[in-house]
C-alpha cells in the first residue's frame, strides 16, 4: 500500500491543514501506533493514528468526514487559532458548527470579516497558497486622510522593513477620505497593517469582504453559512486554472 506524508494524511481525513499537523506533529500531539510522530513521517492509513486526542483513519473506523465549506463573518477581537496562548474567545467556539471544521488561513484578532472554514485539508492548501496569486478583498480605514500618493505607493508595493520584503503590486482605490479598498494577492503577516505604518499611518479598522469569487455579502457579524453549490464550482474552477498556470 502506497504511504503518504503524515501532514497530507490527517488533511485528507478532515483533521486540520497541512500547516496545522506540521503544528501538532510539532508539539507532541500527535501517535502513530502509540509513538509520538515525526515531522516527514509516512503513514498508509493503515496504523493506528490519534492527532490532539482524536482518533483518525482506521483508529476512528475510516469514518471519512462530509465534505464542508462555511463562510464566516469573524468580528473584531476572536481569534482563529485553537491554542491556549491566546485567552481569547477563538471562532471553532463561536459559531458552534456540529462537525470538526478549521480555518482557511488566518484573520487577525484585531480584524473583522469573511473567513473560510472547512474540514477539507487540501482544499483549504489550495486557497491560502499565496504562489497561485489568489485575491482577497479588504476595506480598510486608517486614523488620518490620505492623498492620491498615499494610494499609489499602496498600489505600487510598500518595503516591509520588518520583514525584509516588498509587497506585490496590488488594486487599491479610494472610498472616502480615511477609507480605501486594496485587493492582495499575498497574505504577510499583518500585511496591510504593516503597510500602511511603514507610510505613517495607524489602521483603525479592517474588514476583509472576498476571498476569491466568496464575498461576505450581508452576513451579520458572529453569523456563518454554507458556501453554496454555484460559489463552489466557481472556486474550484478558479483552482483549477490557478494550478494550470
């Protein structure tokens, strides 16, 4: 029987991303066949494999999870991890969903708005892969006016000092004196915040409104929904054509 690399395995089975078992492998939480795992492990799926205390594969009786895929509206001050580093409410908690579902990527504990969850592993690789330049939309506001130069320079690519990286090129455009949309095709650690304090500006408050062909759409704060059958085709089309290219 042909293995597979552990981290692969457990997103496959609708445990958590690739990311997320690198983590768990990481800190101990995760057995195969009652020994602790090994970053680069392979795994059949015939063995005996339990991630964070949750039997998987054939220790759970190969019970293969409903495929899901759930907009979130996140609102300002939840956060999208699942450690305890963080005393604050994390949004698995918040919106209750019956099944083991995860988030696609991360939204900060400051930030608002739509964030995927979903219990497909490879899926949800698939869409934070910031190398398939994949859009996300976000409507920022910041604590002073701006110029048409503010706009350009954002537009253009803003030196990350911090970080030692320049940002792609991106669409930027004014919607009022302190407001702007900007459309990333890259997902830096508090990209837009750096951005913006590194040409004297203080986010005060952001809300992502698309992830590809998703958008938030009126969805109240703290609420989710299904993404439907029509928005998946046309992401996954979108995929498709990102790994084609």
């Amino acid at each position: 029987m042909e293995s597979v690399r552990l981290n692969k395995y457990l997103s496959e089975q609708g445990t958590c991303s690739r990311r997320e078992a690198d983590r768990l492998i990481g800190a101990g939480k995760v057995t195969v066949d009652g020994q602790p795992a090994v970053m680069g492990q392979r795994v059949t799926g015939q063995e005996q494999i339990v991630c964070d205390g949750r039997p998987v594969g054939r220790a759970a009786g190969e019970r293969q999870a409903k495929p899901v895929l759930l907009a979130v509206n996140k609102p300002r001050g939840i956060v999208c991890t699942t450690s305890h580093k963080d005393r604050a409410e994390n949004v698995v908690d918040l919106i209750h969903y019956p099944s083991r579902v995860y988030p696609v990527g991360r939204l900060d504990k400051d930030s608002e708005g739509l964030l995927l969850m979903t219990n497909q592993g490879e899926l949800a690789n698939e869409i934070m892969h910031a190398g398939n330049f994949h859009e996300k939309e976000y409507i920022v506001t910041v604590d002073q006016p701006f110029n048409a130069v503010f706009i350009k320079k954002m537009a253009e690519g803003v030196e990350l000092k911090e970080l030692g990286v320049t940002t792609r090129p991106c669409q930027v455009e004014a919607v009022g004196q302190k407001t702007f949309r900007i459309v990333l095709t890259q997902g830096l650690n508090r990209q837009i915040r750096r951005m913006c304090g590194e040409l004297g500006f203080r986010v005060v408050s952001l809300k992502r409104v698309r992830i590809m062909n998703i958008r938030l759409g009126h969805l109240k704060t703290g609420d989710y929904r299904r993404v439907t059958a029509e928005e998946m085709d046309a992401l996954l089309r979108l995929l498709e054509q990102a790994g084609e290219e």
